[in-house]
C-alpha cells in the first residue's frame, strides 16, 4: 500500500504541473459562460416583473374601462355595489374608488378612513384618459400602484393595485443575494425596489452586470443590476471540478473509483427506482360531476402504480415513501406527461373541461414546479386555463411566503389552484387568506357524515358560504349516495365527484365514459345511470 501511495502522490504532483495552463482557459470559459447565464438569468427576471406589472395595471383598466361602460361612476349604493363586485373580480386590485377634480377620494370601497388628503395629482385639461401613479405607502419595498380613468365630468375612477401583484420569485439562489430590482414609471418614480446591491467599493469590484427591459405596453421598465462577482457563484463548483480534473486521469479515474463504490449497489436493483424508469406510475381519471346538470365538469388525476403482474397498487402503498425520498417528483413529472399524451385530444375539444393534478408540500418550495407545468402543457392540447393544482392541508408548507408567490405564479399563466381536505390538516381556514386560493374541496370525512352530524352540516355550509364571500369555487369529494348529493345541492355546492358517480378510471373508460356523456343520452337521471353503469364497469 505504501509503494502504491507514493506511485499517487507522484502522480498527483506531475498532474498539478502540467494543469496550470488548461487550468487557466478553463476560469476563462467559465467566466465568460458565468457572465453570459448570469445576464441572461437577471433579463429573464426583468421580463417576469415587466409581465406581472402590465398584467396587474392591464386587470385594473379593463375593470375601470367595464364600470365606466355600464355607468358606475359616482358613489351611489350601487355603484359601491359595482366596485365591490370589481375588487372581487380583478386579482390584484385591493380598492376602486371615486377622485374628484383636486385628486381627492370621494368615495371608496372598501371603506377607508377619509383623510381629505389627495392621492391623484390636479386633474388638467390634457390630461390622458388613463394615468398611472404611485401612493407613498409601502409593503417590503413595494408601492401601491394607482390606476385612475378619467370620466369626463371633472372625476376619475380609481383602482389600487395591491403590492403583491409584483410579489414574486427574486430569481436564482446565486443572483438573490446580491441583485437589485427596481420597477420603475416613465418619469423616474420608482414603483418596486426589491434586495440590495453588494457593496461596490473595498472588495476589488468596479464593474456590474445590468439588464433592462422597457414595457411595450406602458410607460415602464424593469432594471436589474448585480455585481460580476455574483455571477461567479454560478460556476465556483464547476471551477472546483475543473481543477480537479486538470489533475490527470488518475485522479479521475480514482474519483470515478470513489463515487462508484459508495454507491449502493441495491439502487440499480431497487424496484421502486425501476418502476420509476419503466414509466409503470400511471394517472387515473376520476370524473368530476356537475350535480345540478349532471354534466362532466373534468377530472381529478390519481397516482397509480400498474406493476409488470397486471396488479394496480393504490398510493396509499407507496407514496409516504416517494415523497419523502424525492421521487415523487419525476413521479408527477412522468404523470403529467402521461396526462397530455392520453387525454390532450379530449381536453381539446371540451376546453371547458379541467384537469387536477395533486401536488405535495415540496412543490411550492421552489420554482421548478412552474417550469415543469410551462415545458410539458405549453402549446399541448391541454390550455393552461383547463389546469387546476392541488394543495393538500393535510401537509405543513414550510415556507408560507414562497409557496404564496409561486401559487400566484401559476395564476399568472391561467392555472387554478384547489386546496384539498380542507379542515383536516394543519393550515386551516388561513391557508384560503394567505395563498389565494381558487378553489376549495371538501374532504370526504365532513360528506360522509352529511344529514347525520349537524356539526358537518354546519360545517360544510360555513364553507360554502366562505367561498361563495371569497370568490371560490368549491367540490364535494367522496359523494356515494344520492342523499348526500341532495343535501349537497340543498348547501349550494354544484360540483362533486365520488364512487357514486365513478371511480377513478384509466384513460380509456375515462375517455368512453366522457363521450357519452357528451353525446347526447340526456340529462338528470339518464346521465347518472350511465356514470353508475361505467363505475361497475371499472
């Protein structure tokens, strides 16, 4: 052992000679390829805060323009009923109220303390139909956008944009640290300044790398600058490697050596491992009813694992261990996929159907799950709209502020999110104020205890009425009797899915059972006779 040792060490010392020079070109290229990601990384930043602010102002304009249109324009009862309705209606506006000629508040909803303080600049003759301006307030370095709308008697309409409209993901690990964002107007006001800029002077760093990108819809650009210094974090571990393998292929060879013998070598056996190359996690197709039409409203998509023997194997079985060893997430990738090979031409031509997809805790941990969705659904069959992600409540998110903004991500893009087994888990009735939630379904414990608990009675109405106050759509899960679908309709709930209806299906009963719904066998009681006739079937 003794000889073989000093034979590498020798090795080793002649290797690290004759590396200096490929050493050197290598931190060249790296370098450059740094600057090169890095820039492109803070542009791509830019574009996402440019795309946010034009969609936040785009909502409260089109609001303002519609309550002009229909005569909503003084602070009459209903029209406070109509700037209401408007709040509700547009995502990111926290308020729309009435500014007189002086730029004062006439009126607003929701109701605010009246200062008498303006908060619009003198209307003058020229001005334009639409002006954008900033209030002096702030959240985490955001102001409140205001977007007004001259009604040519002296008054202009008022919307506030809320400061999380632009609340989202600050870009890579490497860049987050260190870059300044600022989003500002056409005359210099600055709308968002988001991180701070590492210091610039007592670390050898006189330059930065800028990005910049101009509005093509408004008076507005995005900057972000970061100092070239931070782009070489991208690439510090490649630069490790790289001297490393500049030692020679001995060391390479000895580090391949290294890396495969602490390898377990029961990995490339593991079935669960193979099961995963193999594609045998397949997504079945539980059918999501309107009960007032009896009309399909779309799915919701359940994992199961269909082994080699023809046996299909519940998640129940599996899932605890995929998710906690990091599988599930090829797992829901491959699902995905599965899902726009199998069904993308139904969803095609029914694009009023949706589509769920379960998603746990560690998806809303980072953006990945955003460039998943974007790669695999982007220019398919299946429309953005038509996508609804669940969250379920049973699960703790362990970083409430990151899984806010990536939730308001996929609404960005048109993705609904469901917040599954609602009052069951750890988030309770919070989570529906603090993620923006879409939707809500209803856990199965609270239905099957439906006409027998008044507690669930009274349960199941409080959410109804919730989100019916907030906006929200809401789903009955594990309907199996007819009383419980009439109690349900009796609670105002109109969508529901159960084994009443029919169990999760694979994608050709699924496939079958939606074309005859929809090829005309009647409503009602005729429709609920052909879901019953497919789920025994299955």
């Amino acid at each position: 052992m003794s000889h073989r040792y000093t034979l590498f060490f020798r090795t080793l010392l002649i290797a690290l000679a004759l590396a200096v020079a490929p050493l050197v070109a290598a931190n060249y290229v790296l370098n450059s390829y740094a600057v090169t990601q890095a820039q492109a990384e803070m542009t791509a930043i830019a574009e996402r805060y440019v795309l946010r602010a034009e969609k936040a102002i785009g909502d409260a304009v089109s609001t303002l323009q519609t309550l002009h249109q229909d005569g909503f324009v003084t602070c009459a009862p209903a029209d406070r009923a109509a700037f209401h309705t408007g709040v509700i209606s547009a995502p990111f506006v926290q308020m729309i109220g009435v500014v007189n000629a002086s730029g004062v508040l006439m009126c607003n909803v929701p109701e605010l303390p009246a200062t008498g303080d303006a908060v619009l600049p003198v209307l003058k003759a020229d001005a334009p139909l639409v002006g954008i301006g900033m209030r002096d307030r702030a959240f985490e370095g955001t102001r409140v956008a205001l977007v007004s709308w001259r009604i040519g008697n002296g008054n202009r309409l008022l919307a506030e944009i809320s400061p999380v409209a632009i609340s989202i993901d600050p870009g890579p690990d490497y860049l987050r640290a260190h870059r300044l964002v600022e989003l500002q107007l056409g005359d210099g006001v600055v709308w968002l300044r988001s991180g701070e800029a590492a210091q610039r002077s007592g670390n050898g760093e006189s330059e930065e790398l800028v990005a910049e990108v101009q509005s093509t819809k408004y008076p507005m650009i995005a900057v972000v600058t970061a100092p070239t210094s931070a782009a070489d974090n991208l690439v510090r571990d490649l630069k490790v490697v790289a001297a490393i393998a500049c030692l020679g292929f001995a060391v390479l060879f000895v580090a391949v050596g290294v890396w495969f013998s602490w390898r377990p070598e029961s990995e490339a056996e593991d079935e669960f491992v193979q099961a995963i190359r193999k594609g045998e996690f397949v997504p079945y197709y539980q059918p999501v009813m309107d009960i007032e039409t009896g009309r399909l409203r779309g799915c919701e998509v359940l994992m199961r694992w269909a082994r080699p023997d023809g046996s299909v194997i519940s998640p129940g079985a599996f899932m605890t261990f995929a998710e906690t060893s990091g599988h599930i997430f090829e797992m829901t990738r491959q699902i995905m996929r599965k899902t726009r090979e199998e069904v993308g031409d139904l969803y095609y031509q029914n694009p009023e159907f949706k589509l769920s997809i379960n998603l746990f805790a560690g998806h809303f941990e980072d953006r990945q799950i955003i460039e998943d969705i974007q790669q695999i659904y982007g220019g398919s069959q299946i429309a953005f709209q038509q996508i609804v992600m669940e969250v379920t409540e049973r699960q703790p998110l362990s970083d409430m502020e990151t899984a806010r903004k990536i939730i308001a991500e996929m609404q960005a893009i048109g993705v609904r999110v469901a917040l599954d087994d609602v009052g069951t888990g750890h988030g309770g009735f919070a989570y529906l104020q603090k993620l923006g939630i879409d939707i809500i379904k209803i856990d199965k414990m609270f239905i099957d205890s439906l006409g027998t608990d008044d507690n669930s009675t009274t349960i199941v109405d409080t959410m109804v009425e919730l989100a019916d106050n907030l906006g929200m759509g809401i789903i009955a899960e594990g309907v199996e009797t007819m009383e419980q679908i009439e109690r349900l309709r009796e609670l105002g709930v109109s969508a529901a899915q159960g084994y009443i209806f029919a169990p999760p299906l694979p994608a050709k009963l699924f496939i079958d059972l939606a074309q005859a719904l929809s090829g005309g066998r009647g409503e009602g009681e005729g429709e609920s006779d052909v879901i019953a006739d497919d789920a025994r079937v299955a």
